[in-house]
C-alpha cells in the first residue's frame, strides 16, 4: 500500500513568489491535512480538508490556501513568498480525521531566498 | 484552551540507558493522547495512543500510559538504541472539536 506521497520534495524560491505544493493521500483516506514545520514554530496546523471540503483552518494569513481535488489529492499555495516562509510543509491523511491517526508524507522543504 | 506541554530538548543517553520524555495536557473531559515520532528526513509516524484513562499505549518497546489524576502521558523505554534518535512529539485530540494539538517535540540523541 502507497503511502503518502508529497512533490517536490525540495525547492528553491524567491521573495514574492508563488509556489504550489502537491500531496497524494493513502488510497481510500479521504481527509488531508497540512502542517508547517519550522525549528522555531515546531509544528503548525495550516487547514485539513475531507471530501473537497475545508473543515478546519489554522491561524495563518490569507497568502496560504489549499484545495483538494474529487480523488482526494491536495494542493497547497502560498503567494507572494517571504523569508519566514521557508518551512518543512507536510501533508498528512487520515481515514478518519477525529482519530487523531494521521499519516504523513515525508515533506517538501521550501527553501525562501 | 486545550494544550500540550512536553519537556525540552535535546535529551541525550546513551544506548541501553532508560527514558522518559514527559508529557502533560490541559484539556475539558476524555481527550484521546498520543505520541507521534519524526526519524530524521522523514515526516511523523505514529507511535502509540490510549484513548481513556489508565490505558496503556505500546509499541516498539515504547510505552505511555494515560493517567487522567496527574494529566500527563509520559513516554518511557526500558532500553534505547542509536536507532531510537528522533523527536518525539505528544497530542491530544480533544472530545469537543476533533482537532489536533500537538507539544513542540522533543528531541532524543542516543550516543553508541
């Protein structure tokens, strides 16, 4: 079984940017949730979707958003990059969110320049 | 609010030492607690739960139990290996809103 599967892995952005990260869940889970990793925040919850929908929304602005398409897959955006976006964002999936059992991707490491 | 609070880092043992990371929670009622596990490069696993007081999570030779009198769910390992190094973080996930809340991990370094 597949695990959870985030591209790319690494990347190299400049300040006002935009950049687009990728997640694909476990067959079958329907919910994705995204983190932000950072050595100082430790790990921030950025939004959880199930079924399309959104059902849970961290505190962090606007410039982050995400969608998640009819086969679960996910996507995150941040718009106009800035240095302290620089993070490890991981996507995890859960077959039922209210568990607490996730399971997460290895992450894509966003490098901010 | 509901919180997590986990002792800092990094602790350092050596191998064949005995752990423990504490762990205490702030929550209203029966949260469910955990104790996910980060190896490094890679993203977080989960290690073991209990979802009602005075149960015992294991796995791997890792054990916490949920004790509900003291709000804590501290992880404890007889034995380390080098293997063993990573951060650990603790969670609870509260009755009220099924949300996460994690601690801010701690890291473990075992020395051979």
């Amino acid at each position: 079984k597949a695990g959870v599967t985030q591209t790319p892995r690494y990347l190299i952005k400049t300040r006002g940017q935009q950049v687009t990260l990728s997640c694909s869940p476990i067959s079958g889970h329907r919910s994705v949730s995204w983190y932000q990793q950072t050595p100082g925040q430790g790990l921030q919850f950025l939004f959880e979707y199930f079924s399309e929908t959104q059902r849970n929304k961290g505190n962090f602005p606007g410039r982050f958003s995400g969608r998640q398409f009819s086969n679960s897959r996910s996507e995150m955006n941040v718009s106009t990059l800035e240095l302290g976006d620089s993070a490890l964002y991981l996507c995890a999936s859960s077959l039922d969110p209210d568990t607490g059992e996730l399971f997460f991707g290895e992450g894509s490491r966003l490098t901010v320049l | 609010g509901d919180s997590v609070t986990q002792m800092e880092g990094p602790v350092t043992l050596s191998e064949e030492a005995f752990l423990t990371i504490n762990c205490t929670y702030t929550a209203t009622g029966y949260p469910s607690l955990f104790w996910y596990v980060q190896y490094p490069g890679e993203g977080l696993q989960l290690l073991l739960k209990a979802t009602k007081a005075d149960d015992k999570g294991s796995n791997k030779g890792f054990e916490a139990t949920y004790r509900k009198e003291t709000t804590s769910f501290h992880l404890e390992k007889g034995s380390v290996q080098v293997s063993d190094s990573a951060v650990y973080f603790c969670a609870l996930i509260p009755n009220s809103n099924y949300q996460l809340i994690w601690g801010a991990g701690t890291k473990l370094i075992i020395k051979p």
